[in-house]
C-alpha cells in the first residue's frame, strides 16, 4: 500500500490555511510563533524528564549507581511545616509518632542527611527555643530530644554505609563544654566524622579532669568543642588552653562550633581555638584542614598513633 507524502501536518507542526484577506506575512508570523511555543513546551518537557522523572525511576528502582546530582534532584525536599509537624510528633505521648514520621519523609524521597541536618537539626533548635519562652518544660524537652537522639542510632547504619573512605583518618573528641548537656549535636558531628573516615570519641558531660587525662593518655589530632551559651565562653577558653598544655599530641588542633561562633566568627580566636565547624556537613572537611598543622614536625610513628580500625567508634553517651 502507498500513501501520500508525509506533510508538514503529519510530524506535528500544524498547517495553516490562508483565506481571502489573509496577509502571507502575518501568517507566516502566526506559524513561526506557534512553532516556537511548541519547541519551548517540548525543551520544559525533556529538562522535567531528565531531571526529575529520570532521578526518581533510578532512585525507585536502583538502576546502577545515581550521581550525587541526579540524587538531589530526585530527593524529597523538608520544609519548615515538616520541621514543625516532627517537633509536634516528638512532643506527642506516642513515643513511636515521631518515628513513623521520618519513616513517611524516606519513604517519600528524603535523605538521611537531609533527614539528620533539615529535621533533626532544626526540630532540636525550635525545642530550645520552646524551652526558652517557656512553652514547654524541661522534662518535655528531655523526652522530646531523648527520642531523637534514638532515632539518630537507628539510621546510623544507612548514613555510615555511604561512605566511600577505607582508610581511617585521624583521631578527634567531641565534647560540651563541661556544665552544659547538649549533646545531640555532637553526636550527628560524630556521625559525618565517622563517615568521613575519622576514628571519633563522643562524650559529653565530662569533667575537665575526664579531658585532662583523656588527652595525655591517648593521641588526639583534634579536639571539636560544642558550646551553647555565651556565659560559658571563659570556661572554654580556660579548658582549651589547659588541654593544650596536657595533650600527649603538642600540636593537638581545636574546633568549635555552636550558634555563638556561627553568629560572631571572632570568638574562636579569643577562646584559642584553630577553626569553627558551622554545621555537621562541614565538619569534616573543617578538620582535615587542621591535620597538616597537628602533625607538624612529627615523626611518622606519631602520626599514625591511636588509629584504630576503620569503623571503630567509641561513644560514651551511648549508654543503654
């Protein structure tokens, strides 16, 4: 069987009739412009195809391995109607309400770094505040943050099992500053370091003679302090100089981090510390940055002191 020629109708481009009247040149105008619409619907059509549908099937499906940017495009953003409707499922009697939320935001499309950064993160400030205009009490906030922290040791195992690092990179502490109890932070610190390689030790509170010891029996290349309030401000530097003297490592580094120094960077200076972590995301390459400097002029023995297996991580706050 033979047809006609396929015409210009017959891949899509509509044709147009020129009745009496019609000016030849208006019409053409009319024709280029429908064109140029119909290429534009087509060129939004292939960017939603290759940067949404495409991230989400491979995702959904586990076709081969997904880069880092078709990930982001593919995960479920949260929201601060997310960060409140968590705070609100902490809060509730349900000890299990909260649990079931985060699972809903994974199953939906979410991170567990976005989950550890853009939910937890935030949900744990929005509760200091609450506490501090009194909207909810003490033992509201301990609950509230006891069930977070649980819910940072059970996604613990997928957030490490990305790692890409075999080698173990160098020995830090994580603490508070001695007198204050906020440890939820340091622990997903902890969580990036261990991630990144480090072999981590989290524990907080400990005296200021639990760190003297600590950092003269064992090797430290990096000591990373969290503090919450200015008041304690000459506590740190006091505690920062006095490890600096005790440490087995002389060039031991120090890294702070905490909302005081996020809004007002010249206070790392005057509490003697070498650099400020903003986040957990960019902690560890904060301390990498610091490694040169607390190995300096050391032998090569020194340098490896304390490395443990890659993996081992010690938490003293992980007390059942």
């Amino acid at each position: 069987m033979t047809g006609a020629p396929l015409q210009p109708a017959a891949i899509g481009f509509p044709t147009v009739t020129r009745g009496p009247g019609s000016h030849p040149d208006a019409m053409d105008h009319l024709t280029s412009q429908r064109r140029s619409e119909r290429l534009e619907r087509l060129e939004r059509l292939e960017r939603t195809i290759q940067n949404e549908l495409v991230p989400r099937l491979m995702t959904s499906h586990r076709v081969g391995p997904v880069s880092p940017a078709m990930a982001a495009a593919a995960a479920r953003v949260l929201s601060e109607g997310d960060v409140q409707a968590f705070v609100a499922a902490v809060r509730s009697p349900d000890d299990g309400r909260g649990a079931q939320f985060v699972r809903t935001v994974l199953a939906e499309g979410a991170t567990v770094e976005a989950v550890y950064l853009d939910l937890l993160a935030p949900s744990a400030r929005r509760l200091g505040d609450m506490w501090d205009n009194d909207e909810c009490d003490f033992v509201e906030v301990t609950v509230a943050l006891g069930r977070m922290q649980r819910l940072l040791r059970d996604l613990s195992q997928v957030f490490l099992a990305e790692s890409g690092h075999a080698e173990p990179v160098g020995n830090i502490l994580l603490t508070c500053v001695p007198g204050e109890q906020h440890t939820l932070g340091i622990i997903m610190v902890g969580e990036f370091l261990l991630r990144d390689g480090w072999r981590v030790l989290v524990g907080a509170p400990w005296t200021e003679s639990d760190l003297l010891s600590m950092v003269a029996t064992e090797w430290y290349d990096v000591i990373g302090f969290s503090v919450g309030t200015e008041s304690r401000l000459s506590v740190l530097r006091r505690d920062i100089r006095r490890l600096k003297q005790a440490s087995r490592n002389t060039n031991v580094q120090v890294m702070v981090g905490g909302q005081l120094f996020a809004d007002d960077p010249s206070l790392a200076d005057q509490v003697g510390a070498n650099a400020i972590a903003s986040d957990a995301r960019q902690a560890p390459a904060i301390a990498r940055s610091l490694l040169t400097a607390a190995r300096a002029g050391l032998p090569e023995a020194h340098r490896t002191e304390g490395l443990g297996e890659y993996g081992q991580f010690r938490e003293a706050l992980r007390r059942e």
